[in-house]
C-alpha cells in the first residue's frame, strides 16, 4: 500500500509541474502559438514512458 502512496505523489507531483508550466506560458506569454495537440501528444509519450519504467524497472515492490 504504501508504494500506491509512493506512486500517487509522483502522478500529483507530474500534474502540479505540468500545471505551473501552462500557467508560466500563459504569464509570459508563450499560448498564442502553443499547438495543443502537440503538447498532448507529448503528455502521453511522457505517460507511457512513466508507465513503462514503473512496469519493467529492475526494483521490486515489497
């Protein structure tokens, strides 16, 4: 249970980051030319490899 915590944090930690990083653009500036559907393209290339590292990484839970 307590690694369901650890990877939680991490997911909460992920989408804060993501969160202050579209904010910041907007701030300064930068969304007039963001192209959305990039940045979600991105956002589930970073997904998968997540999900893949916690999958096949040689550390074993317990």
């Amino acid at each position: 249970m307590a690694t369901l915590g650890k990877f939680l944090v991490k997911w909460i930690i992920m989408i804060l980051i993501i969160g202050v990083y579209v904010v910041f653009r907007d701030i300064i500036g930068w969304d007039e030319d963001l192209n959305w559907s990039r940045f979600a393209e991105f956002s589930a290339l970073g997904t998968l490899g997540l999900f893949l590292l916690a999958v096949y990484s040689n550390k074993k839970a317990g």
